[in-house]
C-alpha cells in the first residue's frame, strides 16, 4: 500500500491498495471496491493522511483491523472497511513499513 502526498498546489494524494481481500462475506466485490473508493476518497478529501504529512508513506500492510459483521451490505462493507483503512493510516493500527 502506498501514500504519495504532494506539497505543491494542488495537493496530491495518491493511494495504491494492492489488495483488498473479502474472507466470508456473500457481496458483490465489484460494488464493495467502489463503495470503498468512494468513502476512502471522502475521508482523504475530508482528514487527510496524517502518517503522509512529511512526504511519501509505503505501508507493507495495515493489520488490526477491526472485525466486521458478515451481514453487511457491498456499501456498507465498503464504507467501514475504508474507515478502518483510513484509521491506519492515521495512526490507529498496526503497520507494517
């Protein structure tokens, strides 16, 4: 996973997932990763990346994560799973650099 973030205007953040991996979930993954997207988009656009503020941030992997319901809907799976990712990024998880 990898975090460009560009002081010049206009700012520039660029996230890179390698790979978003659904264990036990009955979802559309098509739907799960635009809803993803979306929610990671917004709360980038909102908070920021903390972790990046001093230049480029290459995170091998975030881990302890929370652990969702399996019931979820593809959106709702999607949102929550972009707020666990943006938490790690801003500083709320385990990362492996």
């Amino acid at each position: 996973m990898g975090v460009k973030h560009s002081s010049r205007e206009p700012r520039e953040i660029r996230i890179d997932v390698g790979e978003l991996v659904l264990d036990g979930f009955r979802v559309d993954p098509d739907r799960v990763s635009a809803s993803f997207e979306r929610e990671l988009s917004r709360l980038v656009r909102e908070h920021g990346v903390p972790m990046a503020a001093d230049g480029t941030l290459a995170l091998e992997a975030l881990s302890g994560l929370p652990p969702l319901p399996a019931g979820l809907s593809a959106r709702r799976l999607g949102q929550e799973l972009a707020r666990a990712v943006h938490a790690g990024l801003s500083g709320r998880g385990e990362v492996t650099r």
